[in-house]
C-alpha cells in the first residue's frame, strides 16, 4: 500500500493512499475537518445527553477506520476537557507503519506527546490511556466487527464512496444503526444524496449542518 504525505490548507497532515486514490483526510484541512464533524458535531452532542442521563459507565464512541489516529486524538483531549470517560473503538484493516506515523504534525499543532501511544496501543483488548481515554483497536473489516457494545456515537470516517463504494450501502448502516443506542449519533463528512436515502432507509433520522471550510454540508444522523 503506497502512501504520501501531504500538508493540508489549515497546516496539518493528511494522508493520500495512491492504491485507492482517496486521502485519509480533507486537503482543505484535515485538523479542521475533525474538529468541526467528529468532534463539535457528534461527541458533544453525545456528551450533552451523556451528562444528562444518570449511567455512570463510560461514554462510548465507535470510529470506522482508526487511519492516522486524529479523530481518537482529539477525542482523547475533548474527554479530558469535558471530564467524560470515553470508551473508544475502532477498526482498521490497514493500520500505519511506524514512520507513516511519526511524520504527522498533530502532536505539534495540538501541543501534545500521545499520538505515538495511540498508534503503540496493542490491539485486541481495551488499553486505558488516562482515567478519561480507554482504547480499543480492532483489526478486521466494518463488515465482520462484533461486539457486545452500545455506542453513543460513531464516527463514520471511511473512504470516499468513489474509492469504496460498499461502504455506504443500506445494509452497512443497518449495521451501524444496530450498534447505535437511542439517541446516539452518526456524524460523517459525505453528504451525497444517494448516502442520505440509505440513511434513512435504515432507520436513521438526517441532518444537514455545514461543514468546514470548503465544504457545503455534512451530515448527523441520529437515531
């Protein structure tokens, strides 16, 4: 798998893999993309109903695609601002070469040294990073994850549908709406109206918000 480095317009790191030809995240700003759909737009909200319910386990957050590890960066420092223990989960099928992960920029931008743990985390089991921050790395296929789980929020960050196009079918958010609790959240960066109608197909409720720079709209769907 061949990957290159690239420097984004708001000055942190993406990643383009040449196989598919997809960037793992938006040239226009990686760091921004983020914040702005993962972070502001589904944890939040997941932690604004995570506060009002009495449940003293951990919030629960589920990532398509673990990639450069920026999502469970920020959610990691978000917890810990919040005070929220966050259970993370995550798959990924590929996971990044030491080097790969060693270039990227977001420990400087975010003034932190945890990037490295995250990518060093062993997989398979749930390995507690700070009283608010446990991660679990699993190496498999969306389509064959198992759990017992129920998330309050899935970040759904796959490729584009012009790279892999079976994952944003109907039966692939079936699976997700199953994983979902009541009122948890879907956020994802892909809009495409054909997304959207296999949204609510399997049962989910959408949201249009904006998206970050450069980007007319994204999407919540809860559920």
């Amino acid at each position: 798998m061949s990957i290159q480095r690239i420097l984004t317009s708001d000055g942190s790191h993406t990643l383009l893999n040449q196989t598919l030809n997809a960037y793992y995240h938006s040239v226009n700003g990686a760091l921004q993309e983020s914040q702005s759909i993962y972070i502001d737009l589904g944890l939040k909200e997941a932690i604004r109903h995570y506060q009002l319910s009495p449940i003293s386990a951990p919030l629960t957050v589920f990532e398509m695609g673990f990639g450069t590890g920026l999502n469970a960066l920020l959610t990691w420092l978000e917890a810990e601002a919040a005070q929220v223990p966050v259970r993370y989960v995550t798959v990924e099928v590929h996971p990044l070469a030491e080097e790969q992960v060693a270039g990227l920029n977001y420990d400087g931008l975010l003034e932190t040294h945890r990037l490295l743990q995250l990518h060093e985390a062993e997989w398979e089991q749930p390995v507690q990073l700070s009283p608010y921050f446990t991660l679990e790395k699993r190496r498999t296929k969306l389509q064959d994850f198992e759990t017992s789980l129920q998330f309050d929020a899935i970040y759904y960050d796959a490729f584009a549908p012009s790279a892999q196009p079976e994952l944003w079918e109907r039966e692939v958010f079936e699976q997700l709406a199953s994983l979902l609790k009541s009122n948890g959240n879907l956020t994802t960066y892909c809009s495409k109206s054909y997304v959207q109608r296999n949204l609510r197909a399997a049962g989910f409720t959408v949201e249009k918000h904006p998206g970050p720079k450069w980007k007319r709209e994204v999407l919540r769907a809860i559920l």
